[in-house]
C-alpha cells in the first residue's frame, strides 16, 4: 500500500509539473514541455523537503521527492499526450 504522504507529493508533482509544462508551452514551445515538468516538481519537491528539515525538523526524504518527480512526469505525459493529438 502506498502511503498517503507520497500520494500528496504525487499530486503535488502533477499540479508543478503541469504549471512548469503550461509555462514552457506558451513561452518556448512544446519542445521542452517533459524536462521543465519534471524540473519544476523536482523543484517543489527538494524546496518541500527543505522546508520540513527546517521548520518541523523532520529528516529528508528523497523517496518524497522521487514521488513528487514521478508526479511531474506524469503530467508532462498528459501535455505531450495533448500536444500530440492537436498536432502541436
């Protein structure tokens, strides 16, 4: 069963890769939509975790940020499966 911690960083993933996706899509193009997604939510996930480390002085869970990262990817799959079928 997967906890429901990486099921929040999951979705958390989605929603920044989504935006970081949006972003590159609309300023530098649909070229770029996957590694600005995973980028953007790795980004949220390592500022995430360092937030916690810092302010609830839990320890740093890399496993958080892996979940957050598949998030992200999978949303960039959603944009470039968008992207494909309007033709880009």
């Amino acid at each position: 069963m997967i906890a429901r911690d990486k099921k929040v960083h999951f979705a958390a993933g989605a929603l920044a890769g989504f935006t970081g996706g949006w972003l590159a899509y609309v300023f530098i193009g649909p070229t770029f939509i996957e590694p600005i997604s995973v980028l953007s939510a790795f980004t949220a996930g390592v500022l995430k975790e360092v937030y916690d480390l810092k302010v609830k002085k839990t320890v740093f869970d890399w496993n958080d940020v892996i979940a957050t990262c598949i998030g992200g990817y999978a949303s960039s799959l959603v944009w470039f499966g968008c992207s494909f079928l309007r033709g880009f």
